[in-house]
C-alpha cells in the first residue's frame, strides 16, 4: 500500500518543478538565508510575546535576540520584538 499518493496533475506540476530546478538551479542562497532571517524575527516575536519574566525565559530570549543579530537581524527588523519587550518588562518592574 502506498503512504501517500498524487493526482495525475499534481504529479505533472512536481515533474514540471523538479525539471525548472534542475535547469536554473533552484533558490538561490541569499534566498534561503532571506527566509531564514524571517522565519527568525517571527520566532522571537513568539517568544517577545509569551515572555512571563522568568528567568530562563529571559535567558532564552536573550540568546535568541544575541543569535539573530549574529546571524544579520538588524535591530530596525527586531524593533517591534524589543519595544513589546519593553512593556513587558515595564510592567514587571513595576
């Protein structure tokens, strides 16, 4: 028994895209890293935004935010996460 099968169609698209990446050679490398940037700025917004103030979530975050600026973030790209964290930590100081 087959674990999963296609239409006839989808199976032309997927010959259709295997083909194309064969012959230009797929996503480029800024590409990749581009979308990698990304999906980092939205895990630290999941993070900014789950932050209770315990320490080994500050300790994580910090880690995260330490990585994605190693990694090319910019802090224009975090300014949303930092000012959420801002408030948050206004909040607990308080």
């Amino acid at each position: 028994m087959n674990r999963w099968s296609v239409s006839r169609a989808e199976a032309r698209e997927l010959a259709r895209r295997d083909e194309r990446t064969r012959r230009t050679g797929g996503a480029s490398l800024a590409d990749i890293e581009a979308d990698l940037r990304l999906d980092m700025v939205k895990e630290l917004r999941q993070m900014a935004r789950g932050y209770s103030g315990k320490p080994r979530e500050t300790r994580a975050l910090l880690e995260a935010i330490v990585i994605a600026e190693t990694e090319g973030i910019t802090v224009e790209d975090l300014a949303d996460v930092l000012g959420a964290l801002r408030v948050k930590l206004a909040k607990h100081a308080a």
